[in-house]
C-alpha cells in the first residue's frame, strides 16, 4: 500500500500515540521522511527515543507552543497531530496555562504551519469534547458488574451502540475538553478558508503496549501494571463500585483507520468521527479487575463513593458514521488489547517499571 507522502511530522510523536504511529508508518512507507516532535513533558516519554531511533524515525525536540520549533520542521506533506496535555482533570484547582497553551495555542501554530506548505491534517480529537452534564444524565442501569444504557434517542445521540457526533455539546465539558472542541472549530475554519485536507476523529480511550498510565490519563496499562507489578488502586466515583464504563480502542486499530482515512483523504476532508472500541471492547473497571487477578495476584483494591466533577459514569462510542464512511471497525479484541499490555510489561519491566511501579 502506498500512500502519496515524502515527510510525515507527528506531533507528540514521543508520546504513546505518536510513537506508535510513527513507527508504523515508518514501517509502512519505508522511504518516507517520519519526524516526531516532542517536547518530553511527560514522564515516561524519553523511553520513547531508542524505539524511534531504532526503526528509523528522526525524533526533534521541540514544543509546539513555540511556532519556531514547528518551523524549523521546513515543508512536509502530512501533519497527525497527536499531541495534547490529555488529563480531563488538568486545571481543577491548579494553573491551566499548560493545557491551554498546549491544547489550543499549539493548535494555532500547528494550523499556520500546515497552512503555509500546503500540507494534508489529520487531528486526534476527544470524545470528552461532549458535555459532562448531558453524558452524567444518562439512563444508566447496573447489570453485574457494570452500568449499561437503558433505552435509545437517536435525537439525542445516544443508543446501545454508544455515543454519536450528534451528542450534545452544550454546557460545559472540562478545560481539557474545551480546548479540543476549540481547536475543532479552527480546523474546520482553516479548512473552509484555506482549502486544506483537514480531517477530524474524536478518539475514546487508546490503549496498548508503550502506554505510561496515571490515574486520570492511560487508566488500562495502569490497571494491568499495578497488578503486575503490585501496588494498590480505588474504585473512584459512582458510588465506589468500579461499575463506570468505557471502551477501549487498540493503538494498532487506530493506525489501520489513519491508512484508510489517508488513502483518500479528499473525500473525507472536512469530516468528524467518533472513532473507538465501541460495546464490544468495553469494560467497567470491576471487570478490569476481574481480568487483571485472573493473570496475576489480586491487589488491595479501595474505594471513594465521591465521584470527581469532571467524571462521567459511562462511555462507549458509536462507530457506525467510521464504519459506514469506509468499512472500518476495529479487528483487536479487548481481550487481545490487554493481553498485549500485559506481555509487554513482562518483557520490558526492568525499563518501565521505574515509571509504572507505585
């Protein structure tokens, strides 16, 4: 497969997203120059540079809240903007200015460059882009060890099969998600404007090998870790059960929906998705857990009843706009998705256990 790029730059390219992208499509596109920018800010991310380095990715260090970094780039073919603070939780009760500048600055400076050369944008947006109000307010009922959605309102977005493009985006929805909403409404702007291939996928939860978790960004490795390392965790929110759920997309499903996206960009410039791991390779976390005992030891495992302002006890994307657009859905299974964080925790613990250990 062949697609009509001479230089790739990923933004956040050292992070979990951007690294694993750009070294398949390294992979993919041989003689391709592949560039990943970043500016290393998360712990865990300098791991990234020998992986890079060894499958022929140019890494540069540089921030894209500095126009100058990108710059510095000169002209290339296709931006995959990966990069982001992540966290829902960044700014409650702290300083937001490195979210702000990150998420939505860095957008502007990414969109001036990709202006000026002409280049093709793929921008990884977020489901948490919707109102945590609306999403909070769904009919939730607990089946085992989970909540499920009862009922459908196609007017509104919802149904069995999850969330759609056509959910709520009224009312407010976490700086982090504000920022990405913002960066939205730019893209399609400069697109309108400038006539540029600018293509938008709002992501769910992206999971696999080379993922450093925290509590509040990454929560599947930080599940599988803390109990393959050993450690303790809680069941936050709701009520402390561990019942909230989401899904959960493969980072190499991900990748398989950019080729077909970029083949044929054109047709789809201009366009949103929801794109994820929808019911079938969804999970609550007391179900997680079950997973994670079953292929190591139980860890203490607490509870808070107090659920935090920016939590939503329930999301599973609807991927049937993707799927519809072009035939996609994903082909890794949550079971293959957790098995493969697992085996590479085994073979790489002595690196990542410096970062993932608690």
């Amino acid at each position: 497969m062949t697609l009509p790029y001479r230089k790739i730059v990923l933004t956040g390219g050292a992070g979990f997203v951007g690294s694993n992208l750009a070294i398949l499509f390294k992979h993919l596109l041989p003689a391709a120059k592949v560039i990943a920018l970043d500016n290393l800010y998360r712990r865990g991310s300098e791991l990234a540079l020998s992986r890079l380095k060894e499958a022929g990715v140019e890494f540069v260090h540089g921030d894209i809240r500095c126009k100058e970094d990108i710059e510095a780039l000169g002209s290339f073919d296709l931006m995959l903007e990966c990069s982001a603070e992540p966290s829902v939780r960044a700014g409650y009760g702290q300083d937001p200015s490195y979210l702000i500048h990150t998420n939505l600055l860095g957008t502007i400076h990414c969109l001036e460059a990709v202006r000026k050369v002409k280049a093709d944008l793929v921008f990884l947006s977020t489901s948490r882009v919707y109102s945590i109000h609306k999403l909070q307010e769904l009919p939730l009922q607990i089946d085992g060890k989970r909540l499920m959605l009862k009922g459908t309102s196609a007017q509104e977005g919802w149904s069995e099969h999850g969330i759609s493009t056509s959910f709520s985006l009224a009312g407010s929805r976490s700086l982090y998600g504000t920022t990405k909403l913002a960066s939205e409404l730019l893209l399609e702007e400069y697109g309108a404007m400038y006539g540029l291939n600018i293509l938008i996928n709002r992501c769910g939860v992206i999971a696999g090998p080379w993922q450093m978790g925290k509590v509040d960004q990454g929560f599947v490795t930080l599940w599988v870790a803390r109990h393959f390392f050993g450690g303790t965790l809680k069941y936050t929110g709701f009520g402390g059960h561990g019942h909230q759920v989401r899904d959960v997309l493969h980072i190499e499903d991900l990748y398989d929906l950019l080729v077909l996206q970029l083949e044929q960009l054109s047709k789809h410039r201009g366009k949103i998705y929801n794109v994820g791991g929808g019911l079938k390779n969804s999970t609550s976390l007391a179900e997680l857990t079950d997973w994670c005992t079953r292929e190591n030891k139980p860890i203490e495992i607490g509870s808070d009843p107090q659920s935090h302002p920016a939590d939503i006890p329930y999301y599973v994307t609807d991927n049937r706009e993707v799927t519809a657009a072009m035939g996609w859905l994903p082909r890794r299974t949550l079971e293959n998705t957790l098995g493969d964080v697992q085996r590479w925790l085994s073979a790489h613990q002595q690196t990542v256990k410096t970062v993932l250990q608690q």
